[in-house]
C-alpha cells in the first residue's frame, strides 16, 4: 500500500510537471465551461419561469451541471496520456520496472482528480461571479466536489483502459465523444427531472453522469437531502473502483500484444 | 546490488525453447534456445524481424512466450517476473525517453521506481548523468536533445539500479559513426570493468563481431548457428587470398605455378588479372604464393589477405546473404 502510494505519487508528479509546462492547456480546458456558463446561463436565462422549474435563477441550476461536465471532458481525455506513452515507449520501460500496475492507474488517476479539483474551484468561482448562490453549506459543497472526483476517477479509468486496449487517439476521442455528450443530455445537466420526457428520466436514474448532478444541485437548497448525497455518493464509488480496476487489468492486455 | 550471480558457473541468461506466434498469425519465435555465462557479451544478430526483439521482449517480462522457458540471473521470467525486474535494465530499440520531462528528473523517477530516494538517488543520478556527459543538459528538456544524446540518457536509464544483466536492443541503429564508436566503448567498459552480463540485439554484422563474446545468428524465428564469432568464422575452414597480377595471365599457368603448394590453397581461380584462392592461414600463404608465382616469372602487382566476416557465416547458414536478407525482412 505504501509502495502503491509512493510510486504513484512520484508518476502523478511527472504528469504534473509536464502540464505546468504547458499551462495553456489548462486554459483551454476551461473555454468551453466558461462558454456553456456564460452563454447557456444568458440564452436559457427564461427556463426557470416555465412551471415546475426548482430554481429561480438559471446560473445556480447550471453551475453544478458545467462542473461536472466539465470533469467528464478532462477526465475523458485521461487515456490521451497511455496512448502518447506507447508510442514513446515509456509505458513499456515503466512495464519492465519493478512499479506496480495499480501504481501507474493510480498516479494517473491523483493527476486528473488534481487537475479536477483546479478547474472545478475555477468553475465554481466564475458561478459565484455571474450571479450563483449556494445555501446548501460548505459540507455539502465538500461532498459534491467528492463526487465529481469519483465520476473523474471512473471517466479517467474507463479512457485509460481504452487507450490501453485500443492504443489510438482516435479511440480516445470517440471515447470523450460518443459518451460525454449523450450521457450529459441523458441527465438533469441542463433541465430538471420534472420536465425531461419520461424515457429520459427513467435512463438518468442509472446515468452515473446524473448521480453527480443531483449531489450538485443539493449544493443550492438550504434544505440538503442527505440520504440522496450518501446513496449517490455510494453509487459513484463503486463505480469508480470498478472502472479503476478494470484499467489495472487493460496492462495485461496491452502486454499481451507487445 | 551487484554481484556474482546465483551460483557460479550458471548461465546468467538460460533460454529453453521459445515459441511465440502473435495474433494475426505472425510467427515471431520458433522454438528459441540459448544460454549466457555470466558476466559475458552475447550477440543476437540478425535482420529486421528476425525475432530479436520478441526475445528481448520476452525476457525482460514485457511479453510472454506461447511455450519455453528462460531464466535470467537464475529468476524464472514466467513464474517471478517481478524478481526478474528488479535485477535487471533494459535498453529498448527506440529511445523511451520522456520528451517533456528534463534529463535529470526522468533519471530520478526511474531510480524512484526501483524504490531508490534520497540522498543515494541524488548522487546515483549526477554519477550517470556524469558518465554520460550529460551534466550539463540534464536540467533542460529531453525533447531538446540530440539522438546521440536520447540515446545516452537510455542507457543511463537502464543502469540506474545497478543491474546484473542488461539488455541492449539494436543500441547502435541510427546513431552516426562518432556516438556508436562511442557506445561501443561504454559497453566494452560495462562488461570489462563491472562484470555486467549483457545481451545485446544488432543488424550490424561488425557490431556483433567486435563486442560479443558469443554471437548467436536468428533467421526467421530460429537461431541458426552460434558460438563465439572467431569460431564461427574458423569454420569456414581459411582466409580469402586475393592476388592482382602485373598482367592478365591464363589460369593454367598459374595453377601450375600454384600446384607445389598442395592442399594449402584451395579454390583457385583466375579472372582477368585477379587470382582469388582461400588458405587456411593467408599469413603463412602469402610468401609461398609469392615465391611460387615468382618462380614461374609471374609478376605480382598487389597482395590481399581477408579473414571471413560473420557476413560469410550468415551467408553459409542461412543461404543468403545478410543485407539481402535485411531489405527483405523490412519490406
């Protein structure tokens, strides 16, 4: 365990420092939450007078839905790293030393919850700015940017797996593609639960996408639903350890066909 | 962590038969044996996709066979792959030097993943970074750095953790002639003076011939013939003697000049003005050559002596020659 944490710290630190380098892309990472923020929040402004609407202001029903979309892309991107790996050969000079699997998932996963925690503060500041307001308190708050790590930690491992298996960047972008886009229009993201057809509602209740907002929203209502956050929170780590293993496992793969 | 091996007199590297056929069907390995004594350069020579590769592969835990066995430094490959990685370095064919870190920091993390720290790692690092005349780009990034240099900080890599064997796989391909002949030095010096067992994969025929103690020829997944390269060569039983004549004479008055030298010279032949025959020793052929031409008023413009290449072994083994075999491997 202590090893696990050791090795995995020293590869998170690699990762860091090869992202500080080039600290635009932090930037660019948060263009497009800043868009959806700023421009959704003005476009759809008039949503909330629609009848069964929850909030009264639209930025506040939007600030939890960007942060954790905004999770989903980064995290999506996670295996990007794998494939640039391989072709360099680095992975498999990492494969032959005595480092363990679960170290490599593992610094992988504490480099994207740490870019996660960055843009999600930045996200959730600029919400601030444009006018949100949040009266759930700072543990709920707490509690919300845990489980946006954990739908980062299942994202980011389900995109490592397919960069080891698939080892193609194109794997990867249709990874961020095909899955981040549906699963967030498949949830409460941009509309609440009661005014999403039925189908929908139905498929958001086992979208691990909607789990996260729903803690998010507990975050604006002076009156948390706390059974909603644990159960929710239960839900997101499973999967999250799930997905995570499953992408210790993809090393077997990918050693099978060097 | 260095030190003699398991026990003495047991090969550093013990290869049994390996067999590995990828998915698609391509037979990489067709039943691979060989052994390394221990503190020894052993060669793997042959042309792309041969299978050197695969082996290296294979026996650094990268990959595992279909079937075989192979131990290194006495460790089971299959059974304790994790043993194995520990004493163990690896070189891989392409550099796998990590562009956006600097020199010094991908040195460091490597010893890290060894489980080296503090101050032991520190001085391990400038050490190799000394040695490797890279001091002074070690804080820049590898991206910045030359092949040569690429290269240097692969080796550099791969001995971080002081191993026993080291693998080196084509360590030379791409390098220019000054940074080879430099390679070429560091691995004479890690084997002469710290005892490294070292196997080493290349497609020069030279390569092989100047550092390997033991070369092993690999043609399409199979080792076709090995020993050491001096043997090898020994078996194509003489030299080459190549005698350029002061004027075309014909061939028989030549072998008849040549006919008191008996069994000594073989395979006489004359074309034009060159008169090309194999010897066991060409140094102790030469003056009776000379002394017999002389004697039947064969005037002689110039004298060549050649020892067989590996490239004449590689050509008697697998019947073809090597660099024909290279460009057709490649395509």
């Amino acid at each position: 365990m202590t090893t696990m944490v050791v090795q995995g710290s020293h590869l998170m630190v690699r990762l860091l420092r090869a992202m500080l380098r080039q600290p635009y892309y932090l930037a660019v990472s948060l263009t497009q939450p800043i868009i959806w923020l700023l421009l959704f929040g003005q476009l759809f402004k008039n949503v909330t007078e629609i009848p069964g609407f929850a909030t009264s202001s639209y930025i506040d029903f939007l600030t939890p839905g960007v942060v954790v979309m905004t999770a989903m892309y980064s995290n999506g991107w996670s295996g990007m790293n794998y494939v640039v790996d391989i072709e360099r050969g680095v992975l498999d000079r990492f494969l032959i030393s005595p480092v363990r699997r679960e170290s490599l998932i593992g610094g992988q996963l504490a480099y994207n919850a740490v870019l996660t925690l960055v843009q999600s503060f930045i996200i959730i500041a600029l919400g601030l700015i444009a006018g949100a307001r949040f009266h759930g308190g700072p543990l709920v708050m707490a509690l919300f940017i845990v489980a946006v790590l954990l739908l980062g930690m299942a994202f980011s491992s389900f995109s490592d797996a397919m960069g080891l298996l698939l080892r193609q960047e194109a794997s990867v972008v249709a990874v961020v593609n095909f899955v981040v886009l549906p699963l967030s229009f498949l949830s409460t993201v941009f509309m609440p639960a009661g005014l999403l057809p039925h189908w929908i509602r139905v498929v958001a209740r086992f979208n691990p996408v909607n789990w996260a907002v729903e803690v998010g929203r507990q975050t604006l209502t002076g009156n948390v639903d706390w059974t909603l956050v644990g159960s929710h929170l239960g839900y997101l780590a499973a999967l999250a350890l799930a997905l995570a293993w499953l992408a210790t496992r993809a090393f077997r793969s990918y050693q099978r066909s060097v | 962590m260095t030190g003699p091996g398991p026990s003495n007199g047991s090969p550093a590297i013990d290869v049994w038969d390996l067999v590995k056929t990828y998915r698609g069907g391509v037979q990489a390995l067709r039943g691979v044996s060989f052994q390394v004594e221990a503190g020894s350069v052993f060669a793997l020579l042959g042309p792309n996709g041969a299978g050197k590769s695969t082996t290296v592969k294979i026996l650094t835990t990268l990959s595992r066979p279909d079937s075989g066995t192979a131990r290194v430094a006495g460790i089971d490959v299959l059974r304790d792959p994790f043993k194995v990685r520990c004493v163990i370095g690896c070189v891989a064919q392409k550099s796998t030097t990590d562009l956006e870190a600097t020199g010094k920091e991908s040195l460091t993390l490597q010893g890290q993943l060894y489980g080296f720290s503090g101050p032991s790692l520190r001085s391990r690092v400038s050490d190799l970074l000394e040695r490797f005349a890279l001091t002074e780009a070690a804080n820049r990034l590898t991206r910045t750095y030359s092949g040569g240099m690429q290269r240097k900080l692969d080796v550099a890599m791969g001995l971080i953790n002081r191993p026993r064997v080291l693998f080196l796989d084509e360590p030379t391909t791409g390098l220019d002639p000054e940074t080879r002949a430099g390679m070429w030095g560091e691995i004479r010096r890690l084997s002469h003076e710290e005892g490294l067992t070292i196997l080493l994969t290349t497609h020069y025929l030279e390569e092989a011939d100047r550092l390997a103690g033991c070369v092993a020829i690999v043609d399409r997944g199979r080792i076709v013939v090995q020993g050491p390269p001096e043997e090898l060569k020994a078996e194509l039983r003489g030299d080459a003697v190549h005698v350029e004549l002061a004027e075309p004479t014909p061939q028989e008055r030549v072998q008849n000049a040549l006919r008191s030298l008996g069994d000594s010279l073989r395979d006489v032949a004359v074309d034009g003005r060159m008169l090309h025959a194999r010897a066991d020793s060409g140094a102790e052929a030469v003056p009776a050559v000379l002394g017999a031409l002389d004697s039947e008023g064969i005037v002689v413009a110039s004298v060549t002596v050649a020892r067989p290449s590996l490239d004449d072994v590689y050509l008697r083994y697998t019947g073809r020659s090597f660099k024909d075999a290279d460009q057709e491997e490649s395509r």
